[in-house]
C-alpha cells in the first residue's frame, strides 16, 4: 500500500469512528403502541417521547401498531434489533393475560422482553344505568337477585382485565351473569345508558364524565385505594369482593438490549413522568403517573400474573392462534 495512502487513512480512522458515534447517537429511537392513536395510552407515549427525547439525545416518534388486540405491535418489538432503536409502550394486561388465553403463546414477556420501567395505573369502574335504579353496591346485588333474566354486563372486550374480573364477581355473588363484548368503553356506556345492558365494567377514566353528568352511576372501582378521581366510590374490596383489579402501562426492550441502556431509559421515563406539567396531564385524562425501576415493574407482572392465572383459567377462555 501506498505509504502516503495508509497514513491519510489512518488519520481518517478517528473521524470515522466519530461519526459513527455521531450516527448512533442520532439514531432513531421508535416507542411502539399497539393501539390507537387518541387514547390515553397513546397520549402518554406522546408526552414521555417528547420529554425524554432531549435527555437521550434521541429523536423518538411513536408508532401504533394495531391489531390482534396487542400482538401486533407486542411481536414487532420482540422481533427487533436489541439496539435500543425500538421500545414497547403497552398495558400490563396485555403482557401477562395475552400468554395465558393463547392455545399457543406468541411471546414469553420474561425471555423475550427486557423491562424498563412502569409508567402509569389506571382503574376500572362498575357502571350501573337508569334501568338498574340503585344507590350502592349492596343495592347493585339485590337488584341482580331479583332480576336473574336481566344481568348481561357490558366489557370493552373479550380476553381483557374486564372480562375476567366480570368472572370472578359472577363467582363470588354466586349469581349467573351474561357477558357482552364490545368494541371499547364508548358503546357499553351507550347501551348502560340506553338500557339495552343492565351495566358494565368499563375503565373508569371512559365512565367518569357520565358518573359526572348523572347518565350513569359508578357504583365501585377496581382498585386498592379509593381513586383520586372518584373518591366518594368505595373499592369493590370494600364491597366483600376480594378483587383488586387496577391495570398499568410499562416499558419494555427487547430481550438482549444493552443493560446500560435500559437504566438509562428507565431513569429518562421516570424523570419526565416526575416533571408537574406531565403529571397535570396525565391526571386529566386518569392516568396515576408512577416511574419506577425494572426490578419493581418484574415484580409488578409477577405479582398480577400470580393473581389472575387462576381465575383465567378457571374460565377456559382460549383465542386460538
């Protein structure tokens, strides 16, 4: 080789190196939703992208990528480069309930997914309508009594945290009861209201501007403590219902990602979700901002997957794949 050649192109090797550096620095970082665009999960990626984009020196973008309620987006993000150029934004139902209802599991979210950080809880609600006139949960269980021909329940849909807590009420009561799939909250509050369904268990954050304006009445919530955004509604526990049923989202990386990395980004997630502005936001639309590290969000799944295994298997509910 050339002498004048190889010295020129070993002056160049520091300025390659930098600016392949430059290059992963500025490499895109894409948080992918498996659901709509508009809704409260969606809002949340959209503000945690924009505030962590700085802290990482990352443009992030958010991609919903719909369909089989969750998968979709779930296998992209188990099928990406361990890069840190792809994370997954997704409730934790989706992560533990989808492995147990599947004849044949798409995912192993403990050896396909590397976890980053919980990010939010949310609650559900009981609704009742005008057709069921009553003031409270023991109310709610005499009027079922007395009604044994009219207890169909609405849920948003099958295989999901509503669908399985309507099974163990059912169980618990000891009262037959008739579930009704849907398509989201917004069309079983309108049959709730229309009185084409005696009630339904829906995310509270959807029932709450019914409950406010008297269309419907929330009669308890799915969680531990009363909520923040209806603290006059006591908790189903307090009703004699050993449910606690609140469901969260969380942040994953695919199995094999830098550890480095996720510490980082986990330490990005929970400081944007720290700053006032972010929590004023999401409080607004009933998200509970949390942040937390991925040894709490691994606890967090176990300790639901450890409740609900029963209880969906009990049903024998499967989607066959």
């Amino acid at each position: 080789m050339d002498r004048r050649k190889f010295i020129a192109g070993c002056v160049g090797l520091p300025l390659l190196a930098q600016a392949g550096e430059v290059r992963a620095q500025a490499a895109l970082s894409k948080i992918i939703f498996p659901f709509a665009a508009g809704a409260g999960g969606d809002t949340l990626c959209r503000l945690i992208a924009q505030e962590m984009a700085p802290t990482l020196q990352r443009t992030i973008v958010v991609e919903n990528r719909t369909g089989g309620d969750g998968l979709i987006g779930i296998k992209a993000v188990k099928g990406a480069s361990p890069d840190g150029s792809v994370v997954l934004v997704t409730t934790g139902p989706t992560m533990y309930l989808l492995p147990m209802v599947e004849t044949t599991p798409s995912f192993d979210t403990a050896k396909d997914f590397m976890p980053v950080s919980l990010l939010a809880r949310f609650e559900f609600a009981l609704v009742v309508g005008p057709a069921m006139d009553v003031a409270d949960f023991k109310g709610f269980v005499a009027w079922l009594k007395a009604h044994p021909d009219k207890t169909s329940f609405g849920v948003p849909s099958n295989g999901t945290i509503p669908h399985f807590a309507g099974s163990k009420l059912e169980k618990d009561l000891g009262i037959p009861l008739t579930r009704v799939p849907y398509r989201g909250s917004a069309p079983v509050l309108n049959d709730i209201i229309g009185g084409h369904i005696s009630f339904g268990i829906v995310t509270l954050a959807d029932a709450l501007p019914q409950h406010r304006a008297k269309s419907v009445k929330i009669i308890g919530v799915s969680s531990a403590q009363r909520s923040p955004f209806a603290p006059d509604v006591p908790t189903l526990k307090e009703d004699g219902i050993n449910l606690v049923a609140d469901a969260w989202y969380g942040m994953w990386l695919p199995a094999g990602s830098p550890p480095e990395f996720a510490n980082r980004l986990g330490v990005a997630a929970s400081a944007a979700l720290a700053k006032p502005e972010v929590k004023e936001k999401l409080t607004a639309i009933g998200l509970i901002p949390v942040g937390s590290s991925a040894e709490e969000l691994s606890k967090e799944l176990a300790a639901n997957t450890a409740f609900w295994q029963p209880i969906v298997k009990e049903t024998g509910y499967k989607i066959e794949n």
